[in-house]
C-alpha cells in the first residue's frame, strides 16, 4: 500500500475485528502517531480529507435515517430492543425539531387508533365529495344541509363499500311555502316538519331521510346499530 494512503489498510483490518469500536479508536490513534512521521505527512492528510468526507456524508444519512427511526417509533413500527429505543427517544429529545416531529407522529397515530372503529360514512355527488360524517356513538343522528337535487351516493369509508346510490329528486328536497309559518319552520327548524322520504339501508342499521327546504334540502343519517360496518 503506497504511503500516501497508508491509512487504508489499517482501517480494513480494524473492520474484519470481533470488537470494531475499540479496534477503529486504536486504529486512529496507529494512525493519528504515524502521520507525525514526515514519510506519512501527505497519508496523513489525505485520512484527514477522507473522514471529513466520510462524515460529511454520515450526516445527510443520519439525518435522514433518524426521520425514518422517528416515523418508525411514532407510528409503533420500530422493531429495536428495549435499550434501543430508550437510546433513540434520547437522540430525539435532545434535538427540538425532531422532538416535534416524533410528537406529531404520536398525535396522528393517537387520532387513528381512536377513530378506526368508528363508522364513518362519505356523502357524494356528481361534483364530489359533499361532506364525510365520524359516528363516535351507537345510535347517533347527523344531518348535512344544503343539498340539492340530483345524484349521491353513500360510501363506508372504512371498507369502501357504496350502501346506497341513487337520485334525490325535487319534491324530496325543495318546497313551496304555503304559508308564513311553513317557510319560517323550514329555514329555523323550530316547527317540526316530517321527512319527504326514508331509506333502510344496511338491514335496518342505517336509515337515510330527507326534509324539503325552500331553496335547499337537507338530508339526515341515523346510524341504529353498527353490526353493519365491521370490517372484514
């Protein structure tokens, strides 16, 4: 091995050790006490250059190798040992933008665990998505105004299975007040006034009403029972 690059070969046999630390850290010291030698001045140097590129590239690998470890025991992937994680949570600790990072993680996995079992139900029309409703308790009633005639569709979103699709037309979702007292009712609700339609859907678990307004509709979901939406 040329002088110049001395440094090498003593790397290489510190690697192939059964305890490569302590044999890098005397490797370095071998190193560090030849290249006072004039014959290894310019080795020397160039270890030099070589480990400010080794780290250099150590550090755009750490960092990004430290986001993924963050992902990882945020979301409750991380398969290390116990010291290990205990070694990583203090790695992010001691740094603010990571400990930001691995807290959101947390937060965003805390929000999943809470709400994947919960039936969530998307409203579509032709245009799009109109709203997604979370039921978070059995029986619970939610009700989307503002709904013109035309075609939806009502989608579990936990399983992506349609419970119904179909046409909500003009005499289900649009009135024409007869008197003072029906069009007040129908824009404040405070008079009571029976639904233009009913869908059972899903063997009773889910009813779909309507309720006619004077320039809108609104519809009302009823969630009864949640047999229905299990994922399989």
């Amino acid at each position: 091995m040329a002088e110049n690059l001395y440094f090498i070969s003593i790397i290489a046999r510190a690697l192939q050790g059964p305890d490569v630390e302590t044999a890098l850290r005397n490797a370095f010291g071998q190193i560090k006490r030849m290249g006072t030698e004039k014959q290894y001045a310019e080795g020397f140097r160039n270890f030099e250059l070589f480990m400010q590129e080794v780290y250099n590239r150590y550090q755009i690998t750490a960092t990004d190798d430290i986001r993924e470890l963050i992902a990882r025991l945020g979301t409750g992937m991380f398969e290390g040992t116990l010291q290990e994680k205990e070694l990583l949570f203090n790695i992010i600790n001691s740094h603010p933008e990571w400990k930001s990072e691995y807290e959101a993680f947390c937060r965003m996995e805390a929000h999943e665990d809470l709400t994947q079992d919960f039936p969530v139900i998307a409203v579509l029309s032709e245009k799009g998505l109109v709203k997604e409703i979370t039921f978070t308790k059995v029986s619970g009633c939610e009700s989307i105004d503002n709904i013109v005639p035309g075609n939806y569709k009502l989608r579990l979103v936990n399983t992506s299975l349609t419970v119904w699709a179909g046409q909500f037309i003009a005499k289900e979702l649009l009135i024409v007040p007869e008197g003072e007292n029906l069009q007040m009712a129908a824009k404040t609700r405070d008079i009571q006034i029976p639904p233009t339609s009913k869908k059972v859907l899903l063997d009773g678990d889910l009813i779909l009403r309507t309720y006619a307004g004077t320039e809108s509709g609104r519809i009302e979901i009823e969630l009864r029972r949640q047999e229905g939406f299990k994922n399989e």
